[in-house]
C-alpha cells in the first residue's frame, strides 16, 4: 500500500458475522496476510470501547496485526483511539521513520504495542 490515507474508520463486531472482529480500525491483517504500507497517513481511525466486552476486541485503533512480518515506513498516525491498546498499531510488525501523535486508550496499553 502506498501513498493512501485512511481516515475515520471504525473496526466493528457483528454478533452474527464471526469475521468482523471489532479490531484494526483502518487495518486488520489476519493470521495468513502481512501488510507493507508506506508514505501512508492513518487518521482517527478506532477500534472503540463499547463494542461486546471482549478481550481480544478494541485493540489496534489503526492497524490490528496477528503475525510478524508487516511492515509501516514514511508515516503518520495521528488522532487513533482503541477501548484496549494500541491507539496506533497493535500486533508484531516494524514501524520504521513514522510519526506518530494524539493517540487516546480508553484502558491500558499505549499508543504503539508489540512494534
């Protein structure tokens, strides 16, 4: 992915949909993906609280990763917000010359988790 904003996305669960996971606001990148995303901007993306209490839900306000090997360079995060952690990016991948800025955890966690 190059040179893409993502801005005010929203992760959602369905209770009747067990592929929609409530995680990654903008991005979720799931156990057979890896992502490779530069010169991006991710903006007030969420993985909110408030959806089904679940403890692997609301983490990743922008990008949600399952495996290593995902990648982000030349970017920027900036106003991200998750109920869990990660306001920015949660999951094993490599953030390499990003900015990042305004992220909000409603929990615990912090901004950049597993990075």
């Amino acid at each position: 992915v190059r040179n893409v904003e993502f801005h005010a996305n929203l992760a959602q669960r369905d209770a009747n949909d067990p592929v929609l996971s409530g995680q990654g606001g903008a991005i979720y990148v799931s156990f057979a993906g890896t992502l490779d995303a530069q010169d991006c901007v991710f903006g007030n993306n969420t993985a909110p609280a408030g959806l089904p209490p679940l403890a692997e839900d609301q983490l990743g306000g922008a990008i949600y990763a399952v495996n290593p090997g995902s990648r982000v360079a030349q970017s920027l995060f900036r106003g991200n917000g998750s109920g869990q952690g990660g306001s920015a990016v949660y999951g094993p991948l490599r953030l390499e010359r990003c900015v990042v800025r305004e992220g909000v955890d409603a929990a615990a966690g912090g901004t950049v988790h597993g990075a």
